[in-house]
C-alpha cells in the first residue's frame, strides 16, 4: 500500500493535510548548510561530493520532518555535461560559456555522454534512497529545456531572457535543435535519478512566462511533454510535477497537455484561482509567497491557512511559490508547517 503522503497526493488522492515540502528547502537560510557548503569549498564542488550533496539533502528533512527532500544539485549541471564551461561568481551566480548559433549547438556533447559527469549525482540519489526516513518521498529533478537553455545562450540569468529570445528570432531551426539536444539529455538525467532511486521527479521551468503564443508551445509545452512521455514509457508509476513558472493563463491545461501528474503554481495566481481552473485536472502544488518565510507573523499562519483551505477539495502539495530565499527565518518555515498541519 501507498504510505508517503506526497506520492498518494500525486496519485490523485485528496488528503486531509496535504503532504508539504519546499523548493530550495537546502539552502543558505540554513546555519547547517552554509557550514557544509564551506566544508565543500565551493557550490559545484558541493554539487559534486555524494556525501556532502547527501547531507544537506538531509538536514531539513531533520530538521523541519518535510514529507519530502529534494535531491541537492543544480539545473546547470546538464548543460556542463554537455560541454558548456560553468562556474559560479560569489554574490552574482552562475556563468556559463555562450552559445549563440548552429556551430555551438552542433559542437556540444552527443546527449548520452552526459552520465561520466553527473554519476556523482546519481550516487547522491542512491545515498538518499538508503538514508532517508521511511515516509519522507524522494523528488529527483532536473530544468525545463527552455530555462536551461537561455542560461546556455546568454552565458547567465538575464531578467528577460533576451538573448535567447533573439536567437529564436535570428535562427528559429538553431534553437528548436538547442532545444533539442537538451530535452534529450534530461529525458536520460532523469531516468538515471529515478534508476538510482528518485521516486518523483519535477521540470523546473522558471523562465516559462516569457514564452508567448507559439514559442510557449514549442519550447515550454512540447519538450515537456516529451520528457514526460520517454519517462513514462521507461518508468511507469513514476509521478512527474511540471512547473512551468508565470504561465499565467497557460496553466488551464498544461498538466493535461503534457502528460504532468501534478502542476506546480507560483505565487501570482490565487490559490481559489488555481483551485477552480487548475486542480480540476488534477493535483497541484504551491503556492505562497516565499516573503512570508522572511516576514513571518500572524499573516504568514493565515496565508498558509488560507491556500490549505482554498485547495481543499482536491489533491493538493503545499509548497512555496518559488524557491525559499537565503534571508528567510528557519522558525518561520517551523511556523508555516504547523500552520498547514493545524488548518
């Protein structure tokens, strides 16, 4: 039988209190992970260590009982198995090596040369399988192609994505093969994470509401959907949560469209928006604001009360809206789930 709460929600199981966990729930809020980061010496060689990866992976399942860890790595992982350079700039971010045309897209790496890299993190997963708790769900991941991709254009985050914008422009065929080469290579990370022992996995698309009309159909709808049918294929049984961030209206559906067992939404649709247009499909997750976790206080208890509620007639995964930030108050991720719990 079913036990984990997070795999009966995405079963489609509408549950009294719904199972909770939280994006970038390992991270520098965190007095533990900071101070394992250091033992690492840098965030890719974090990445890259199964133990020290493992062990941050662990410490809010520790701390806070989550229903369920995320493994600890980093979207930029695949397209450095891919051959782009990637490091890491203190209080900037990552940065990547550009790619702008057909030459760049034909010079990476063949997709199934990806696995040499990112066996650490296949040993990450398989530590977790063994050492988490018997209720604690283990959620593999990896980026949506169209995210991964405009860091691999623009070399780093940009605020519109501009510069991937412009290759479609410049070179729609050079993109859609980016695009690709990419969907291929997650279609295999993923499957390697859920071999190893991932037990869900979730495409994180965090640049999908710059998409509009055609190109959120090609590159955020269709390699989702194509993701998710090569896993299912491989891997029937396995739930995939797909969040295609800011999709606004383009919510109404997607899970549907592209075979998702569960949609997560970000903090700027309403829960009883998402509920009527949304869950109606299916099972969902989110979606509060990740400023309560810094602000705290009787609006945090109420907030978190109000989305439980609000999603109450259908399978539903409390989450944030988007990542927790390194400014949040761990006490008020104690409150917020104690909020959920009590609602």
């Amino acid at each position: 039988m079913m036990t984990k709460l997070l795999l009966r929600a995405l079963a489609g199981e509408t549950l009294p209190t719904p199972p909770i966990w939280m994006m970038r729930q390992a991270g520098r809020y965190l007095p533990e992970y900071r101070a394992t980061r250091a033992e690492a010496g840098d965030f890719l060689s974090l990445c890259y260590n199964p133990e020290l990866a493992a062990e941050v992976t662990l410490q809010p399942i520790r701390r806070f009982g989550f229903d369920a860890a995320i493994l600890f790595a980093d979207i930029l992982l695949v397209p450095q198995a891919l051959g782009a350079d990637l490091w890491f700039v203190t209080g900037e971010g990552p940065r990547l090596s550009t790619l702008t045309d057909a030459a760049g897209v034909a010079a990476l790496r063949p997709a199934e040369e990806i696995h040499e890299t990112l066996a650490p993190v296949y040993e990450t997963v398989r530590i977790l399988a063994r050492e988490l708790p018997r209720e604690t769900a283990l959620i593999g991941f990896a980026g949506a192609p169209w995210t991964v991709a405009t860091y691999m254009v623009a070399g780093r985050g940009t605020p519109d994505q501009g510069p991937a914008h412009a290759m479609i422009a410049a070179d729609r065929a050079a993109f859609t093969a980016l695009i690709q080469r990419i969907t291929e290579a997650t279609i295999l990370y993923l499957s390697a994470q859920i071999e190893a022992g991932a037990e869900v996995v979730k495409l994180f698309d965090s640049w999908a509401g710059s998409l509009k009309g055609r190109d959120f159909d090609d590159f955020a709808l269709a390699p989702a959907r194509d993701i998710i049918a090569a896993l299912k294929a491989r891997h029937p049984g396995v739930p995939v949560i797909a969040f295609p961030r800011q999709a606004g209206d383009r919510y109404i559906g997607f899970g549907r469209a592209v075979g998702a067992d569960c949609v997560a939404l970000d903090n700027s649709v309403s829960a009883e928006w998402a509920a009527a247009n949304v869950q109606v499909d299916g099972c969902v997750q989110g979606n509060m604001d990740p400023r309560h976790m810094v602000t705290g206080g009787p609006e945090l208890v109420a907030e978190a009360q109000r989305i439980t509620r609000a999603f109450r007639g259908g399978p539903h995964v409390f989450n944030l809206g988007h990542g927790i930030t390194p400014d949040a108050d761990p006490d008020n991720v104690a409150r917020m789930i104690d909020a959920v719990r009590s609602a």
